[in-house]
C-alpha cells in the first residue's frame, strides 16, 4: 500500500525518458510507481537493442548533446558515456560533403580554402536573388546560404523528410541553419556530447531500478482498472488519443527502418550517412557501431525511410502547423481539467523534444508534483 492509500501513488504511462526519469524522483521522494509500456521493450524512442554486442539504435540515431550541466551531471549518475562527437556526412549524387555546412563543406563544393572566399562565394550567389520574400523554406533557404548548398545538401534531404515541396513547408522547418567559417564538423555547439556506454537501455534501466514496470500493456485497453490502482497517473502516450480523438487525430510524419547485418568489419566509416538527393528514397544510413567504436568483425546497418503517418503507425515527427497546433490547443485545455492525470514528454506535449530538453522537462514535472504535495 502507498502513502495516498492506494496501491500506487503514480501509474506512469510510458517508459521512455519522461516517464523514467519521473519514476526515478518520484520513488527517491518515496513515492510508490508502477511503470506501464505498451512496447515489449523499456526505454521509448531511444531505446537500443543489443544485437551481439552492437547497440543498435532501434527508432533512429539518438546523439546526447546538452549545455546544461545539471542535465549532463544528472544522466551521468546513471551511465558513462563515451566521447562520441556527431560528425554526419552527406552524400550527393556520390560525392561526399561534410555537416554540418563548414570549411570543409565549402572546400569540398568549390575549392575555396578561406573564411573570406566561402563567404564571398555565398554572398554572390545570394545578392544575384531577386526574390526577398521568404515565406517558405526554399526561399528562406537559398537566401541564407546560396543556390548550391541549397541544391545539393537541403533539398532533397528535407522534401523527402516532410513528404512535400520545399516551397510548401514552412522557414520555421530548419529556423536557423548551422553555417560556420571553420573547420569544425561537429554537428552541435553544444558543450556537452557522447553516448552512454552500453546503450541508451542501460541508462533507462539504471533510471528504473527497484521501479515495478510491467511491459507489453497499453493503458487505454484497461484505463479504468489501472486509474483504480494509482493515485495519480503521469501519462506520457499521444494526447489525442487520450481524449479518444474526440476533436480529431494530430498528424504525425513516420519512418521506417529496414536493419541489417553485414559481413564487413566497417561499412561506411561513420555512424550516419545522409543521402541528400531526392531519388535515394531513404535519408541516412546508420552503422550503429561507430556511436561505440565498435571493433566486431562483422557490423549492422539501419537505412532510415521518411513515411507518411497513418493511426497505427509509430508517431516520429509532429507536424506543428497550424491546423495541427490548433487542434493540440484545444486538448491542452481538455488536458486542464484532467485533476488527476499529468501530461508531459513529447506525444503528450505535441513536441519535438530532445532527450535533454525531455529530461528537464520531467524534472520540472516533479519539482511541480512534489511542492503541491507539500
Ligand atoms: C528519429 C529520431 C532521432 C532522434 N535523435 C535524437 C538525438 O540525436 N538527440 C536527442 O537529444 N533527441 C533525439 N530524438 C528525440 C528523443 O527521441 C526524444 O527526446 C525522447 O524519446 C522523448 O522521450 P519521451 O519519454 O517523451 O517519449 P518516448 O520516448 O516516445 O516514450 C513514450 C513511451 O510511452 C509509451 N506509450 C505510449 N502510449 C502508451 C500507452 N497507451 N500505454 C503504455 N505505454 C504507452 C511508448 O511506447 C513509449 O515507450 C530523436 C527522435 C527521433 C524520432
């Protein structure tokens, strides 16, 4: 029996990084949790599945960057991680480019060795528009970076992406492209990188230790069965579906993912390859032993395919448009009146996440959580 008399003080619907690290806190403040996962696995998008020691990133590659150090010090009580540095490389046609766009990508486009030139060279290409109207991605696109960037490493990566010409998505898309004038193919800025040792799973185990978690259960076949058990109910599934899509269904883009073993010891030479050319009909191709710098004779590849989202299909992207946006206003507001439930991650919120923004974002869950209960 817990502290609110129930069986459980929280159901915590979803074992993805919101629901464990509120699992996590809420059990050291002692309260009693019970995990729910609809998947036969723990861990939500970042989990990794061990395949003969490769830790293969199961729902794409997950890169941990952050320039919190709370958040940094916070992940690294639970796990090691490595001094993986993301370094993608983009492929065109078969010539190869460095990203994100540097003094490598310049010198690889057009042989220019200095800041100075790559400038000019950008510059040229953008004072010949006569088009200052950037209301659309290819528009706003060109004119912050040139024709030829735009052609070889934005279009046809992005268009393939969303499902759409890049003159029908929005600027707010790629909001703020990353150039810089040095040598530097890191992809982030961020002052803090790696992978955990071991896989993103032996991070969230570490979270769920001593923590009941019951897998392969979704909460809505037997919603008012679990409520009974719990107190409350932190819920981190889709917010539509929770309201049983009664203002309709927020859309969503898919991937998918075709894995495969190789009998290479190293197939590409980098964790990720993205194919920018809009005939390549998959966007990267991920060598999942190089987030480790795995040496195994043999190596596993995943090529990742951009998909129309269908109800049923795995929910990868939101489409925060504004018919969408909307729509997840409205639930946001049903989502008020709901006392007893707390929503958050990024299917409840309708939100990209990354996995230390979801993780600030659970702490705040919690420090909210715990000062009502005071
Ligand atoms: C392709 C891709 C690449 C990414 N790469 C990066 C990266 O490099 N770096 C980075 O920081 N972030 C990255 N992210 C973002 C990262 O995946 C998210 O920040 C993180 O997964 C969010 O955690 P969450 O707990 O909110 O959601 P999730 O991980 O989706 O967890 C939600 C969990 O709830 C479960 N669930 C849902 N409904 C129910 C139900 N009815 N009953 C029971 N269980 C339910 C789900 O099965 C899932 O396990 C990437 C995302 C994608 C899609």
């Amino acid at each position: 029996m817990a502290e609110s008399g129930f069986e459980y003080d929280f159901i915590i619907i979803g074992s993805g990084l919101f629901g464990s690290v509120c699992a996590r806190e809420l059990t050291d403040n002692g309260f009693k949790c019970l995990v729910l996962e609809k998947r036969n696995h723990i861990g939500g998008n970042c989990y990794t599945e061990n395949i003969e020691g490769i830790n293969v990133h199961k729902y794409g590659p997950h890169i941990f960057h952050t320039n919190s150090k709370r958040i940094w010090d916070y992940v690294n009580k639970y796990a090691a991680f490595n001094r993986f540095t993301y370094m993608p490389v983009a492929n065109f046609k078969g010539d190869l480019f460095n990203l994100p766009f540097n003094m490598n990508t310049f010198y690889q486009l057009w042989k220019v060795k200095t800041p100075q030139e790559a400038q000019d060279k950008i510059q040229h290409q953008i004072s010949k528009l006569d088009n200052k109207n950037l209301k659309n991605l290819e528009d706003y696109a060109i004119n912050s970076v040139g024709h030829d960037v735009y052609e070889k490493l934005i279009k046809g990566y992005t268009e393939k992406q969303w499902g759409r010409d890049a003159r029908d998505l929005p600027t707010s898309i790629i909001k703020r492209l990353p150039v810089r004038f040095t040598f530097d193919n890191n992809y982030f800025n961020d002052a803090y990188q790696g992978i955990p040792i071991g896989g993103y799973t032996k991070l969230i185990k570490a979270l769920l230790t001593g923590i009941e978690i019951r897998r392969n259960v979704d909460y809505f076949l037997n919603k008012n069965q679990w409520n009974a058990l719990g107190n409350k109910t932190i819920f981190t599934g889709k917010i539509d579906e929770y309201f049983d899509f009664k203002l309709g269904h927020l859309e969503y883009r898919s991937l998918l993912f075709e894995t495969v073993r190789l009998e290479v010891k190293n197939f590409q030479g980098n964790a990720v390859i993205n194919y920018t050319e809009k005939d390549v009909p998959y966007n990267r191709i991920i060598e999942h032993k190089h987030f480790e710098f795995g040496q195994q004779p043999f190596t596993i590849i995943t090529k990742e395919y951009p998909k129309e989202w269908k109800s049923g299909n795995d929910a990868y992207y939101p489409i925060n448009d504004v018919k969408n946006m909307r729509i997840y206003k409205k639930y946001k507001e049903m989502a008020k009146h709901e006392n007893r439930t707390i929503f958050g991650g990024r299917l409840a919120e309708y939100k990209y996440y990354n996995m230390d923004q979801v993780i600030a974002s659970a702490l705040k869950s919690v420090t909210n959580i715990l000062s009502a209960n005071v």
